[in-house]
C-alpha cells in the first residue's frame, strides 16, 4: 500500500494498529449518536477513540488505570475518563450514561474486570466487542446476558486490503491522528533500556513508543 506524501514513516508505522481500532468499530456496527464505552485505553483503545469517532459516535467514556492514557483518551475526544481502581463498581459510568446503560462497549484490556465491566455497563440488546487478546478463559453471568439480549462479538486484526486504505484516507483527511497515540520515539540501539525497560518501570507515563531507525 503506497504511504501518501502528505503522511511520514511514523504515520505508516501506525497503519497496521490503527487498521485494528478500525476494524474493531466495523464489527460493532456502530451508527451514528450511539453511547460507546472504551474499557482499556491503550494504543489500540485509543485508536479506538478516533476510528468512533471517524463512525459519528455519539458520547464516549473511558475506563483506564493509567493516568497518561486517560488524559490521551479526553485529547482524543472521550468526554470522562474513569480510574477503574477508583470505580469498581462502575457507579460513575452509571451515573454518565444513565439507567439505560450504553450503546457500544469495547473490551481492550484482557482481564476478567474488564469484561465485567465492559458487559455490565451495556443497555439492553447492547454489543460489546472484544478487542485484547486473552491468555485465558473468561467467565460470563449467562442468565445476565441473556435476560438483556447482549451481543457479544470479536475482532480479530484486521481485513488489510479494505481496512489499510481506509485508515490511510481518514489519516490524510486529519480525522485520525495516529501519532497522538506515540508518546516517545526512540533509536533501534536503545529499544531494550530505553523501550522495553522503561515500560516495564513506568508504564503510567507511556501510551506508545515508537521504534525509529533513522534517529
């Protein structure tokens, strides 16, 4: 797929991430104005945010533990971002989106209190997409999910030969900005000290860094 000149080499870095969050909006057939709650606020969360948004999607509330990707996700166009471990009964986004519940939720965190969460807050024949790749089972309130008709579906990647060019038109129009999920670009020699080391101790303040060889 040929890069656009009006884009850089960091934008085609991000094509492939991007093309997930995309696909990822695709398979819950979203529709304009609906409520979407994003439970996992990572790059590929955020990006979520943007190809929603791209979707015509109404309000979007976030549930993040890292406060660096919470103030990503309201830059990007969530209008709350919720700490979970200050929220765990989900009260807040309760309290947001009313009794009703939520249109459109969004898994992207891969741990039981996501889904839960993710599930819970959905209103009645709600879909929520599982975005995060589990290393595990999950467990289901069956009786919960049937008595409310939720939808459950999953995505998988993403469908590179519609999925890249769209992202890349959307890129070059300005509506996603996939560098805003980049928080630090280093040089390939420094990927482990300054890369993978530095995840690893300071997760909190990183939402993406991005390897780049011509540093």
């Amino acid at each position: 797929f040929p890069l656009p000149r009006t884009l850089s080499g960091v934008h085609g870095a991000l094509v492939e991430p991007t093309a997930v969050a995309y696909h990822a909006v695709k398979r819950s057939g979203l529709t304009p104005g609906q409520s979407v709650l994003l439970v996992g606020a990572g790059p590929i969360g955020l990006a979520i945010i943007q190809a929603a948004r791209a979707a015509g999607a109404g309000e979007i509330v976030v549930r993040e533990p890292s406060s660096a990707r919470r103030q990503a996700a309201l830059s990007l166009g969530a209008i709350c971002a919720v700490d979970p471990r200050e929220d765990e009964s989900g009260e807040a986004v309760r309290e947001h989106f009313g009794s009703a519940g939520v249109e459109v939720t969004f898994e992207a965190a891969g741990t039981q209190p996501a889904l839960a969460a993710a599930l819970a807050a959905l209103a009645k024949r709600g879909v929520c997409v599982v975005v995060s790749a589990w290393a595990g089972e999950a467990r289901l309130d069956a009786l919960s999910l049937l008595r409310r008709e939720i939808d459950i579906r999953f995505a998988f990647g993403c469908e590179a030969l519609q999925d890249f060019p769209a992202v890349l038109r959307l890129m070059s129009a300005g509506t996603i900005d996939a560098g805003a999920i980049v928080s630090d670009q280093i040089a390939l020699e420094d990927i482990v000290a300054q890369g993978y080391e530095e995840l690893l101790a300071n997760r909190e303040k990183h939402v993406k860094i991005l390897v780049n060889p011509h540093r």
